[in-house]
C-alpha cells in the first residue's frame, strides 16, 4: 500500500502545482473528456520505434569491422517498428508484445519478437517479467522499485489525453528517459519496466529519441478476467532484479571492451 500512498500525494502536489503555475485562460484548453469519468482499466495499445542509425552512432567505441557490418544494415532501414500492450488496472498492469513479429521501414523483413512479458502487482508491490535475453529466457521476480521521477510543468497532448512530462534515467544502460502520463488516468502503469507516475504514461522516449514509445489508441474495458500474473512452472529458477541487472551491466562492459556492438542480444 506504499505505493499508493506515495501515488496518491504525488497526485495532489501535482494538482497544487499546476493551478499555481497555470494562467486562467489555460483552462479553456482542457478538452470536453476531461469532465468524464476517469479511465481505470483497460488496453493500451502502443508502437515501439527504435531508430537504429542514431543509436549506432552513439557506439563511438565500435571497432570498424563493426561500424561496416552496422552500415550496411542500416542502409536499408532507418527504424524498426514493434506493436507493444498494456493491459492495466488500478492495481495490476501486464506488458507484452502486440504481435508476432518487428516490422522494419524501408526494408521488406519482419523479425521475430523475443519473448518478453513484464507483470507488476502495485497492491502487493511486487514484478514478476519473462524475458528473452543473451541466448536464453530468464524469470525476475523481486519486489517493485519504482524509479525516482523528476516530474515538470510541460503538457502536450497524446492519444486525446493532456499528459504532464516526468524524467528519470536508467543507470544500467545509462540512458536517459522521459515519460508522458495522463493524469485523467489515474494509475501507475506505463510501457517498459516504468510505472509510478500519478497516472498512464502514454508515450516513452529513451535517450533523447533513440526509442520512441507511443500509445496509438486505449480501450477502456474490463480486464479482470484476463489481467492476472504470467504463468511460470513452478520449479523454474528465478532471479532478483539486482541479479539481472548485473547480468545485463557486465555485458554491455564486456562489449563495449572489445569495441563491439553490446545491443545485438539484448533489449536497447
């Protein structure tokens, strides 16, 4: 329930900070939806946009075997797409894939999807995600940590909903991240493995447009019946988010020392 008890303060100072920072005529902005009852549940439905040339050319420390194996890649793509969904509730959301495979711009391929599924319980505080990764499929289950959220004054509009600008990072990768939630949709969800925010967040950017996550449309329905926790065989072995995350730290440090391309198996 610490959860919700931080959600729900951050909700209100937010409340305080936009009536204090807003001018009057502001709120001839806010569309007719916003007076009807608050989405609580429901799909999400996003595209995950990866534009691979911008992040090669952040790979300065690539060796020029790999720089010309990535050229003659990305000569015929510039962004791979993926559909991704967010099944939600106030208190549970499940991420996963939309469809079976990745479609690539400009290049007649399409791409198996690994497998990846990222539950988390905000009411029990706790994550349970499947993940394809580095040649095998590894089960993380560990209590929740939500990241530490710098939330500012900007608002534009995505998928019909006033959304509010929220930052934060992600040491592993050491990306920076920027969320978009709607806060007429208070829960704590959002795509990836980021959530804790006063409300949906509907569109994700990684490092400054690397990866773009947006919602395309949201179905508000009843989800009880099909949210629940991924099932695992129970004497699967599982391991600790610190676990994983060193997992995924010595990797990119391994690659990078030997000026290769550290994002070929694993999730950029």
């Amino acid at each position: 329930m610490r959860l919700f008890a931080q959600h729900i303060l951050l909700s209100c100072l937010l409340t305080l900070s936009a009536l204090a920072q807003t001018p009057p005529a502001a709120t001839t902005a806010v569309p007719p939806a916003a007076n009807a009852a608050p989405i609580t549940e429901g799909v999400v439905h996003y595209e995950r946009r990866a534009f691979w040339p911008k992040i090669y050319a952040r790979m300065t420390y690539l060796s020029q075997e790999q720089k010309d194996r990535i050229a003659n890649l990305t000569r015929n793509f510039t962004q791979q797409k993926i559909k991704m969904n967010l099944t939600f509730s106030g208190t549970q959301s499940l991420y996963t894939h939309g469809s079976e495979s990745a479609e690539y711009e400009d290049f007649d391929f399409k791409g198996r999807n690994e497998e990846l599924v990222f539950y988390r319980d905000f009411d029990k505080e706790r994550l349970l995600d499947i993940e394809e990764t580095l040649g095998k499929t590894y089960i993380v289950s560990d209590s929740l940590r939500l990241p530490s959220w710098k939330i500012g004054n900007q608002i534009r509009e995505i998928a019909g909903h006033l959304c509010m600008k929220a930052t934060t990072s992600d040491p592993i990768r050491s990306q920076s991240i920027t969320a978009w939630f709607a806060q007429d949709i208070p829960v704590p969800a959002g795509p990836e493995k980021y959530c804790g925010l006063p409300g949906l967040i509907l569109e994700l950017d990684i490092n400054d447009g690397d990866v773009i996550i947006e919602a395309m449309s949201i179905d508000a329905k009843p989800v009880a019946d099909v949210l629940k926790p991924p099932k695992v065989k129970a004497k699967t072995k599982r391991t600790t988010q610190a676990e994983f995350d060193k997992l995924l730290k010595n990797h990119i440090a391994e690659q990078m020392k030997e000026q290769q391309n550290p994002y070929w198996s694993i999730r950029y």
